[in-house]
C-alpha cells in the first residue's frame, strides 16, 4: 500500500486565523478543489507520493548545499541544518510565507477570508524563539514561542486567545492570607507551607494539616471576615479558597490539571502533587517531587491513575524524562521510570503525556514511547518508517500527530491518524497538504482537529469521520471570529495535543466561543454551534449583556458554559439548550466576590453541583505578593 495521498476538503474555506480586531479583513479566498478519497494507511517506510499540484505553485524547495551532512549530522557552519533540526535566525522564513492551503486551495481551506477567524495571525506569527534565533521547523518541530497564546490575536485558533503565561506580572492581591486555604464561611486558612522542596525520591503522601477554623487564635483571615457577607438571595456560597503559601522559582510556575477523582481535587505545581477535598478545600495529601513537575495529561485513568513528568535534575539542564505514576485517590507514587533517550537528537527538554485507557505516551520531536500506566512496562517505542509520531491527544481514543521527512523543513508534511493504544499500529492515515501542521485536537470524539500554516498563518479547523476520512471542514460566517484557550503551551521540542479549553463537541455539533466584542459599552461574546456534518453554523447563542462566556463540556445534553466574572458581576455557571438559545444559570457565584474570582488565566470545572475555578500559573512580582496569590475558589449552594 501507498501513503494516503494530500486530502482535499469541500470547497468551502473556514477563514483564516485573526490578526488583531483593527486589522483589515483579507480578501475571499478561492474555491479549494473538490476533495481526493482517502487512501488506507501506508505501511512503515513507504514514502509519500509527491503533492497534488497547487495553484499557485509553491516556492521552489530550498537546494541543499552541497555536501550536506546526511540526515541526524552535526552540521558545519553556515551549512543548511539537518532535517528536523531547529533553525537557527534567518536560516528560515518567518512564520507563515506564502503558501497554498492545505487543500490544493491558492490560500488554503481558510485562505484570506475573514470566516470565523478573521484575518491571519497566530502563535506562529513573526516572533522569536525563546534564545532569540527564530523557531525551530521541520521534521516533528512544533512551531511554539514562550509567552504566545494559543488562539489568534483576534481570536483565531493557535494565533490569539486568552493570555497563556504570566511571566513576573504584578498581580493585585485582593485576598490576602497566609498561604493555604480559607473556609469562606468562618474565615480560615491552614497557615501551612507545602511540602514541595524535597530533593529525594517521591516518598508517600504527608497528612493534611488541620484548616484554620477562622477563630481568631490561627494565622488567618479574622474570625469574622466572612466572603459570603455580601452573598444576595440566589447566589451560591463561596465554599472555600486557597492561597499560594509557596516560594516558587522567579518567573513562578505553571499548575498541572485540576483532576477531580471521587471527592478529591488534585492538583500539581513546581516540586508537588497535592490533593483537596472538595467540599472543604482542606489538603487530603500532599506529595513532594524531587524536582519540577514539567508534563501531565489532561485526563486521567478511569480508576484515578496518572503520569507525570519530572525532572530529571534540578540544574537549568535538566530534561524532562522521568516518568512518575501516582494514585490521585490517595496521593500514594506507583512505578518511576526514566524515559531513554533515542539517539542524540532525541531531544527531551519538553515531552507530550497523553492517557487512554492503560497507556500513557510520550511524545516529543521525532520520537515517542507508550507505555502501561497500571504497570509501566513500555508497549511500543519509536516505529520504523519516513514519517514518525512527536504528540498524541488521549481519551476514548488514542490519536497521533505524526511528521515526515522532507527535502524543505519550510514545506512539512504531517499526517494524523488514531493508533492502537497497546501496539501504536495505525488504524488509518489522514495526511493534509503540505506545508500544513496539526496543532491541536479539539475533541477526539468525534474528531475535531486544528491545522495551522505556518507560512500563511492561517488556521483550520476539520471534521473527521471514525475511519479517518474527511467528514467537514468548519465554515463559519464573516462577521464572527473565534477563540480557543490551549493554556501555557510554549514548549519547543514537545507539543501537547490535548487540553484546550472554551469548546464543546457532541456526536454532531461542535461548540466554539468567539472573540470578545467590545465595540459597545462592554465585553460580551457569542457561543456557536457547528453541524458537523456539513460544517456551517447551526445556531449562535448570545452572552448576557456585558458579560462572556466559555463552553466547557456537554452536560446532560446541553451545552455547558461559564459566564466570565465582570467588574461588579460575578462569574456562573449556566447551560445552553442544543437548540440554541439564551443561557439559563445553574450555578450563580456571589457579584460581591468578583474580584477575587476574576483571575488573570484560569480552569474552571463543574462536578457534583460545585464549581472549582482553578489559577493554572501561579507568578507575582515579589515573593510576598507570590504567596498571596488567590490560587482556587470554590462555589456551591
């Protein structure tokens, strides 16, 4: 059998990511041509058949110079970079040259058109590396930048968004506490440091730590210092809330999950894995790690089980390749392991975690590794072949982000493909145009992808069927244009496919928020619905006036969303119908608590009639301010 040829998509493009709100709207695109059968996949080491002809045809490849070290080499100086070898300033064109489109389309399925996402931009866009050179391209390199949000300036996919990383910001501490968490109703906190600066092994989890009942005899918030004082008929209690309490590193630290398992909230942060009961926020166990915690999938095993990444040193070298199983149900480590490097490129300053079912992967630049969370014995390591995995996304099913070697590392060629989760076989091969790379997995069930071009910075966003085929490509109408949240994702040779946040995916529609409007007297947004079938609106759904909102997941049907906290209105909970229609409230958090609630980047998750608003970095401007900072709130009625 043959690699799957370039997969076309139906002739309607899905527009291109945005640039900034005041930039111009590009102009229409052309019409893509008519979509190419998929092909079954490809056996290892057959390579690709050449591109479908593009018009316009692309930039000739780059002719290597001659004597060009074979493939892995060292380079000399001043000679091209092997394939797949990070690009050195000026050695490659700015993020996003003109190309055609994934699709054979002149400006690719989301040519210049504002569609849903506007103008192009992207966290591809014109900004350099993280050591000042330009990004790394090519073979598995994901094209990321420290600091750049995930969606587009305006609110396109991978080019804009929510703010990812705070980097020393001044944060306002509005709650002060000594660090730890505060039971709302009698104004108390456990006045405990974590226990996140151990050098040795994991060793089990410490006991809690009893929480300060606010009586006036800890080292707390006053016995009658009550944040549900301002509390309105209607509106749910603030449960509880915790503090930072910790020293971190200068520029802070980023926070792994939350994982919610039973009655336990789990979270990770520098040097520990704590668990909090969820009804009253005091610390169930806590679990210090040698050094920082670096990697951990967005899901966790059905039983409770996870892996993460440490350190394998606490030195700036350090590489992310030790592998730690624990028990979030009790906070109590399983099997440790180090991952092996495969070669000397086999670079692991940044890996990709991903769970399905029993398997855990590890995905990094042209390399990657799976193996068995209950036990940790390794399943299937780096296959044979041209084109090799560097990130997966987990859940019921265990989907690939794969790169193949090219002659241009200007011009990748990248494929997805949904893989056994105990063989990593392919079950099927879908591989877009060249010059097109997977950027993240929206929902692997269905299969929503997003596809970004780097040269173009253009974003799409597509629709596959369970056996890999093209299903629709998201069309969305020129007015609006959209925004994703994937987090502090500015790794360099790791890419996570999983993990973003502000959509929502049923067997047939799929739920995305637009860009914040703030052309009236305040912000507000608009959620829309995607038939998946076909790939145009349904319906759109309105946020209140002057507020925005977020979708979360599906809940009993419906849609469910977060209304975003405003000045003097606090944030919620509520659900749309899958008809559409305007939000209806579940959950109402206290306005007089808005504030405090209103972090600068945030998870928010809704279990058991609670919602948990969880800070995912954790960074202030002096270490006082640091360990001040409001780290979780808990709402319920």
């Amino acid at each position: 059998m043959t690699q799957p040829p370039s997969q076309q998509p139906p002739p309607e493009g899905f527009g291109a990511p945005q640039k900034p709100r005041d930039t111009p709207q590009p102009p229409q695109p052309q019409s893509p041509p008519a979509a190419t059968p998929p092909m079954p996949p490809a056996p290892p080491g057959t390579p690709p058949p050449p591109a479908a002809p593009q018009t316009p045809p692309p930039a000739a490849p780059q002719t290597p110079p001659a004597g060009q070290p074979g493939y892995g080499y060292p380079q000399a100086p001043g000679a091209q970079p092997g394939y797949g070898y990070p690009q050195a300033a000026g050695q490659a064109p700015g993020p996003y040259a003109q190309q055609p489109g994934p699709y054979g389309a002149p400006a690719g399925p989301y040519a210049q058109q504002p569609g849903p996402y506007g103008a192009p931009a992207g966290p591809y866009a014109q900004q350099p590396g993280p050591y000042g050179q330009q990004p790394p391209g090519g073979y598995g390199y994901p094209q990321q930048y420290p600091g750049a949000p995930a969606p587009g300036p305006s609110g396109g996919g991978p080019f804009k968004g929510r703010p990812a990383v705070i980097i020393g910001a001044a944060l306002a501490v509005l709650l002060v506490v000594a660090g730890g968490v505060f039971l709302a109703t009698r104004g108390a906190d456990d006045g405990k440091k974590p226990l996140a600066t151990s050098s040795e092994s994991p060793v089990g989890p410490s006991a809690s730590p009893s929480v300060d009942q606010g009586d006036g005899k800890g080292d707390g918030r006053e016995a009658n210092d009550d944040l549900n004082a301002g509390r309105k008929p209607g509106e749910a209690k603030v449960l509880w809330l915790t503090t930072n309490g910790m020293d971190l590193p200068r520029n802070g630290a980023d926070v792994y999950g939350p994982w919610i398992v039973g009655d336990t909230l789990v979270k990770g942060m520098y040097r520990s894995v704590v668990g909090y009961s969820v009804a009253d926020g005091k610390k169930k166990w806590t679990l210090p790690l040698p050094a920082d915690m670096c990697a951990a999938p967005g899901t966790a095993t059905a039983d409770g089980k996870v892996v993460i990444g440490v350190k394998n040193g606490t030195t700036d070298k350090a590489d992310c390749s030790d592998l730690q199983m624990i028990d979030l149900n009790t906070g109590k480590v399983g099997w440790k392991k180090s991952v092996k490097k495969n070669g000397t490129w086999d670079l692991m300053s940044d890996i990709g975690l991903a769970i399905s079912g029993d398997t855990v992967t590890v995905g990094r630049t042209s390399n990657s590794n799976a193996y068995r969370v209950s036990d940790g014995s390794q399943l299937f390591g780096k296959p044979s072949g041209n084109c090799q995995p560097f990130a997966f996304a987990g859940g019921p099913k265990l989907i690939a982000a794969s790169a193949c070697r090219t002659a241009d590392v200007d011009n990748p060629q990248q494929q997805i493909q949904e893989v056994d989760p105990t063989t990593g076989k392919p079950k099927w091969t879908y591989q877009p145009k060249r010059g097109w790379e997977v950027d993240k997995v929206y929902s692997v069930s269905p299969l929503v992808v997003s596809l970004t071009q780097r040269e173009e910075k253009k974003w799409s966003i597509l629709a596959l069927k369970e056996n890999g085929t093209l299903r629709s490509q998201l069309v969305g109408d020129k007015e609006d244009k959209f925004s994703v949240d994937c987090g502090h994702d500015f790794s360099i040779f790791g890419q996570q496919l999983e993990g973003c946040s502000g959509l929502a995916a049923d067997a047939n529609s799929f739920y995305m928020m637009t860009e914040d409007d703030t052309s009236g007297t305040g912000r507000t947004n608009k959620v829309v619905a995607f038939d998946l079938n076909t790939g145009k609106p349904r319906w759109k759904a309105a946020a209140p006036a002057e507020r925005t909102m977020k979708p979360l997941r599906m809940e009993g049907g419906n849609v469910l969303v977060y209304l975003e906290p405003g000045y003097d209105k606090g944030g919620a909970i509520a659900t749309i119908a899958p008809t559409g229609g305007a939000p209806k409230v579940v959950l109402q958090h206290p306005d007089s608590t808005t504030r405090i609630e209103n972090f600068f980047t945030s998870k928010v998750v809704y279990a058991g009639g609670r919602s948990f608003v969880v800070s995912d970095r954790v960074s202030a401007s002096n270490d006082e301010e640091e360990k001040e900072q409001t780290t979780m709130m808990a709402f319920g009625k």
